[in-house]
C-alpha cells in the first residue's frame, strides 16, 4: 500500500473510532455548507462528534448561529463581534442584542472575540478592537458566561487585556498559535487553549510543543471549520467531522492512547462549556 494510502485508510479509521468528542469552535451557518449542511451534521455524529459550537462574528451571524442551534440537536451558539473587519466599537445597544440571544437556551458563550492584528495594521483600529474585546469580557463576566478569543498575532496585547478585564471570565484562547510559554502563562490565569488542524501540518511550528507541553486539563478540540483543514484532507472545505484527526496527532505527540486523550478533552468541554 502506498504511503498516502495507507495514511487515508488510518483517517478513516480515526473517523468510525465509536468515541465521544465535541468540535469546540466552527461556523457552520456560512453558504460553505448551503448545499450539504444536514448531511454534513450526520457525517460528523457518524464520526462521534456529539456536539459543537458554531461562533458568531458579528450581530448577523450571531443570530444564525442561535437559530441553527434552536432547530439541530447537536448544535450550540456563541454570540459576539469579532475583530476582523470591526469598524466601531459595539455601542450599547449593540451589546444588549447579543446579550438577548445569549437568553436562549443553547448559546452558551460569548465569541468570537479577540484580537487581530495579522490582518488589521492600522494603529487606530487595533484600538477600537480592544475596547470591544473589553467590553465583551465585561459582558461575559455580567453575564457568567465563558468567552471564547481570537488572537493572531497580537498575543501580547490578548495577554495583557485578558489579566486585567479577565478576572473572574472562564475562556478559552481558540486556535492557539503562539509559544508554549506564553500557553503555560494563559492556562495560570485560567484558560483552556483550542488546537486545531494546523497540529497535522508538517509545518506546525511550535503546536506541537504547547500540545506536548500544557496540561492535558486544559486542552480543547476544535476545526474552525470550513477553515483550517487537517491531514489528509488539507485543501478541502473543513469540517467537524474531523475532529478526531487533530485528536489523534495530539494524543500521539502526548504519548497518551485516544480513548485517554479524548476522554480528558471531553471532560475539559463540560467543564468549561458545560456540554
Ligand atoms: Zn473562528
């Protein structure tokens, strides 16, 4: 059998593991899925995935990601104002619209939220970002609900903001894709830290280091989806279907056996999303 064979065949296999696991992060409310979305779903209760959470960007998709989890059993919502494309910092009443949704019984969190300084350079937005990154922890602690952060290549400011109008917020630091140091220094102030795709990459940097190198406690799995695609099927519209390939290559550079590693990471869902 040839290599790349025999590496499908293995993914298939992770995909009928029979074990219980939960894609923490994707947004599934987008036209990526229009055409296939009910299919989509069953594809990944097939592959053992019981539950996931789609995210919100902004009031629109918010409201898409409630009403998916209104009508599908294995979906739930967070709502929020990422940072990407942000242009104003959400006003009152913005706020309180989000606050609204998160009324409904399956919108468990606050997110996407964070910071995003890969696509945005200018100074004077990165500050608007900040303000509603605060001002979403605060709606988050008001509320008693976890958050869930964006941060690419802004780790320092995340940190910095997250110590200071953090206290007292459960979260996670979704798609992580810094050092393990600066992991270590998150998972002290209490956040769990979402792996994604990116850990079967063959130029995965320093994730498979804060995979190896944090508390098994506090990891969380996730897709992303429709980005961020795992081995072997990089290159094609992601989904939460594949949950157990980034599970697999985490358990692997652990030295732990899946049923051990998926277990704990379900574990970590319930305790910080309560599902
Ligand atoms: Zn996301």
């Amino acid at each position: 059998m040839s290599e790349s064979k025999a590496v499908k065949e293995r993914a298939l296999e992770l995909l009928r593991s029979g074990l219980d696991f939960v894609d923490t992060h994707c947004h599934i409310d987008g036209e990526e899925y229009e055409d296939d979305r009910a299919a989509m779903l069953e594809r990944a209760r097939a592959a053992g995935i019981s539950a996931l959470i789609t995210m919100g960007t902004d009031l629109e998709t918010s409201r898409r990601a409630a009403s998916l989890a209104a009508h599908e059993t294995m979906v739930y919502a967070a709502a929020g104002y990422h940072p990407e494309g942000i242009d104003h910092v959400p006003a009152d009443d913005e706020l309180q619209a989000i606050a609204a949704l998160t009324k409904e019984e399956k919108v468990i969190a606050i997110g996407e939220i964070g910071l995003d300084y890969y696509w945005e350079k200018d100074e004077a937005v990165r500050r608007i970002q900040r303000e509603a990154f605060i001002r979403q922890l605060r709606l988050a602690r008001e509320l008693d609900l976890p958050v869930c952060i964006h941060d690419r290549e802004a780790h320092g400011n995340t940190f910095e903001l997250w110590k200071r109008e953090g206290k007292g917020v459960r979260g996670v630091l979704h798609c992580y894709s810094g050092s393990v140091e600066l992991a270590r220094e998150f998972v002290k102030l209490g956040c769990y830290i979402g792996i994604d795709g990116p850990l079967t990459y063959k130029n995965a940097a320093k994730l498979p280091e804060v995979a190896a190198g944090i508390d098994g406690s506090r990891l969380l799995l996730e897709t992303d989806s429709p980005y961020l695609t795992p081995v072997p099927y990089r290159g094609k519209r992601n989904e939460p279907t594949y949950v157990p390939l980034i599970a697999a290559k985490c358990a692997e550079i652990r030295g732990e056996s899946l049923e051990v590693f998926a277990a704990r990471a379900r574990a970590n869902t319930r305790e910080l999303y309560g599902i």
